[in-house]
C-alpha cells in the first residue's frame, strides 16, 4: 500500500459537480492498494498515518500529528500510486490490486482511522473525481507498507 500524504489547510474531493468530501486543516491522503496489500497492512498504514508528525509544535518543528492539532483526513483512493512506472513512456497496472480488493482495503482503512479521534471523510471509490487542496507547506510524504 502507498500513501501520498499531504499536510492541508484544506481539501475536497467533488464527483459530478458535488462535493462529495471536504476538510480544512488535516492530512490529504491518496492510497494506491498492492495486490499483497490485506488487513494487517490496513492496521500498520493507519497506525502511521495517525500518529505520523507533520504538524508544526509552538517551536515551529514536525513534532504534532493530525489528532493533536484536532486536524481531520481526506481520504482518497487513486490507484496510479501502484503503478509500475520502471520502464517504457507509458505506466502499467498490473501492479495495482484488484478493484474489488482495493475498494474493500480502502474501506476498512477509512474505518481503521474513523476509530483514531480524527474526523475522516472520502472520496468515491472508482469515480472520476476531482482533488483540490492547499498543500501546507509544501509538506508532502510517500508512505509504503
């Protein structure tokens, strides 16, 4: 599983004209799911991303994560993460799990971190959707479990 995170004052996630999801201050998060990606790497990923400091303290250093700053999660499937970028001008997917795998991980992830005290929202699993955000900073990381 790869996690692009970004620190946000704010983001939305809008399907078809509607917002769909939105938050201010918090984490943007865009999960690609690995076919070797199961439940244990959900509580591994969720675990990290909750207690992942990139919040600034009162002496400007990276040392709050998303629940002490009282910050909420976006998260967002978007399986180009798992893309095989090696060779070639054009990515393959065959490195990225199934749809219906994917769809169920990334549910389960929202559920995982639902239960961290941070407020969650969602894009649509498998929708055309448009991302917009303040990337605050910028501050961006790549997980991978």
């Amino acid at each position: 599983m790869k996690c692009l995170l970004q620190r946000v004052t704010q983001a939305s996630v809008t399907v078809a004209g509607v917002v769909v999801g939105e938050i201010d201050q918090g984490l943007l998060v865009l999960v690609g799911v690995e076919p070797e990606d199961a439940e244990q790497t959900v509580t591994r990923v969720a675990e990290r991303l909750l207690r992942y400091r990139v919040f600034a303290d009162a002496e400007g250093k990276m040392n709050l994560n998303v629940a002490q700053v009282q910050g909420s999660i976006l998260l967002v499937s978007q399986f180009t993460l798992a893309a095989d970028t090696a060779s070639g001008n054009r990515p393959g997917f065959s490195t990225a799990a199934p749809p219906e795998q994917a769809s169920n991980l990334c549910d389960q992830l929202a559920d995982a971190l639902r239960k961290g005290d941070v407020r969650v929202e969602t894009g649509r699993f498998g929708t055309d959707m448009q991302v917009a955000l303040v990337n605050d900073g910028p501050v961006t990381f790549l997980l991978e479990a």
